[in-house]
C-alpha cells in the first residue's frame, strides 16, 4: 500500500527495475502519484510511482507525448529506460506502474503566486503545445462534451445528492447544497455553443504546479511535467483554470480582468481564438468544475484536512463564476477589443 511503502523499498525496486543504487529517497508532496526525488552519486532523479487505476495505455500515451513535444523543441520530462530493456516504465513488486526522470531544477510555484512575467509565459507555453501536439499522429481520448451537457448536468446533481448522504460535515453539506443549485440553474442555459467552441489536443491539466520555471537554471527556460491527461479538450477551459490557479488576484476565484485580458491576448500571439471562444469564455469550466466534487470526497474518505482545503478552491471559483459569469463576459468582451 502507498502509506506503506518505505524508502528502503523505494531503493529495491530502483535498483531491481533500473541498476541504480540510490543514497536518499525523498518524498514529494504534489500530484495523485507517489513521487520522489531521488539522489544517486551525483545525479538526481525523479520517481513516479502511478496510483493502481493508472494502465499502461495511458502511460505510454504520456512517454509518447512528451517524446513528440520534445522533437518539437519543448522542454519535458526525460525518462530513464529500464537496465533490462529499452521499456521506459516498469511494473513494481506492489503492482503498481513506476517511471523515472531525470531531475530538473528549477522553481515550482505555489497557489496563486506567478509574477505578471509568469503568467504571459504560461499562457504563450500553452499555445506552444497546442501547435506542437496538432500533427501527433498518436490516439489521444477527448473530453466528454456529453457530461458538462444538460443531461450530464441532470446525472452529476443526482451523484451530488447521494454524497450529500454520506456528509455529517454540515460545512461541506452546505457547500455541496449551493453546488446543486448553481446546477439547476445552468440546466437553463442554451448550451449550443459547446459544439463550436475550439477543441485542440491539450495537456489535459495544464496549469502552474505542472511547470518548472528557471528550468536547469535558464531564466528564459520552462518545462512541462505530466502529459498523462493529455486529450483534446475544450482550449479556453485550461486557459481558465490555468489563470484561477496562478493569478495571485483568484485566490477567492475572482477574475481581474486587467491580468485576464493580457494573459488570453499572450495566448494569441501563437494560437488564436474564435468568436464562440470568446464569447463563452467562462462557461466550459465552470459546467464542469460545478460538478467536481474532487477533494470533499477524498476529505471525507481519509479524514485529511488538505483535501477539504483542495475542494474549497473549486469551491470559491465556482462561487466566483456563478455570480459574475455574466460580468465577467461582459467585461471581457469589452476589454479584449474584438468584434463579436
């Protein structure tokens, strides 16, 4: 199990999978998987040690992504083949799928903490990829359209309302409530434009903690980490979710359009937008970010504090856009200075 694993084990299986004899084994708080920052001689790397629902497909997809984006001039991970073949990930002897990278220095940023430099360089990596990843040949799943649909609206208030049963915090009880009915709410809108909005092939979680900044002491260098999402999927909701986590303005999910405007314009220096995108910036993420229980569940299975922390973002950003979704719209049609 993942609470039991231990660094002398961690050792073992870096050894037996990659003929690597580690000194120290340090473990990195961040993201689903297990990683840790491995230190052998004087080369350091990274371990990535997938949850058990993680296949090997999706894997694969991820090494095969980043191999393209590389080719592509981009900065990304570089795996460490097994000492027994020319695989790049490996099966460990808990069963579960591990990969290993070679250690990039650099600054990871913290919630809502990019410099205005920061920001204009995330929204124009973004575009970057989206350009790199429009002539890979490999097979990427899509976002479900379906499921930030009405009818995926009406099945997501009914999964709400079942976890609602399980909560004996009437803190998140009432969270959840106000979830609900923010979604009987956008059972109203006409959602039409979901089928003309941009659909490019993505990161898939593209957003601050999964960029390294200063990468190996450049200044001008960034690198992308964690293409195991990667899909096509809408473009404006990874910008969106993008600016909520990086902007040191949407700790409380608001939107400052003075920084929100110049970030999308960025993004257009290299990839551009259409009319529908623009016009329905805000409404992809939130449909789904409404529905996203991530973090209260998690919260109410462990007991651990921090995930309680992770759902009151969503929270407050889904707070945010249901009262001013029609403001912030407005506002950002006016400042961007298109013509709709």
């Amino acid at each position: 199990m993942v609470n039991k694993m231990t660094d002398n084990l961690i050792k073992k299986e870096l050894n037996e999978l990659y003929g690597i004899y580690p000194q120290t084994v340090e473990k990195i708080p961040r993201g689903s998987s297990d990683i840790y920052l491995v230190s052998s001689g004087d080369q350091k790397y990274v371990l990535k040690i997938f949850q058990d629902s993680m296949t090997e497909e999706r894997v694969i997809k991820e090494l095969q992504v980043c191999c393209h984006l590389k080719e592509k001039g981009l900065l990304v991970p570089e795996y460490i083949s097994l000492s027994a073949g020319q695989s790049r990930y490996g099966l460990t002897s808990f069963n579960r799928i591990a990969v290993l990278q070679k250690y990039i220095s650099g600054v990871v940023l913290n919630d809502n903490s990019a410099t205005s430099e920061q920001m204009m360089k995330m929204a124009k990596l973004y575009a970057e990829v989206i350009v790199a990843l429009k002539d890979y040949s490999g097979e990427l799943p899509s976002f479900s359209i379906e499921q930030i649909s009405k009818n995926g609206m009406l099945i997501a208030i009914e999964e709400a309302k079942k976890f609602q049963l399980r909560l004996n915090d009437m803190e998140v009880y009432q969270k959840i409530s106000n979830k609900i009915n923010w979604m009987y709410e956008l059972l109203e809108i006409d959602d039409d434009f979901l089928k003309y909005i941009s659909f490019e092939k993505s990161h898939g979680d593209y957003n601050p903690f999964q960029l390294i900044f200063n990468a190996g002491g450049v200044d001008a260098d960034v690198a992308i980490l964690d293409f195991a999402s990667a899909k096509k999927m809408p473009v404006i909701f990874e910008l969106v979710r993008c600016f909520l986590y990086a902007s040191p303005y949407s700790i409380n999910g608001l939107i400052d359009m003075d920084e929100f405007v110049p970030f999308i314009k960025a993004f257009e220096q290299i990839f551009s937008l259409n009319d529908y995108d623009l016009r329905y910036m805000f409404y992809p993420y939130y449909l789904k970010s409404v529905q996203n229980l991530f973090g209260y569940k998690e919260y109410i299975l462990t007991g651990d504090k921090m995930f309680k922390i992770l759902g009151d973002q969503i929270y407050h950003q889904c707070s945010s856009l249901h009262q001013n979704i029609n403001f912030y719209s407005n506002n950002f049609l006016k400042k961007i200075n298109k013509e709709i």
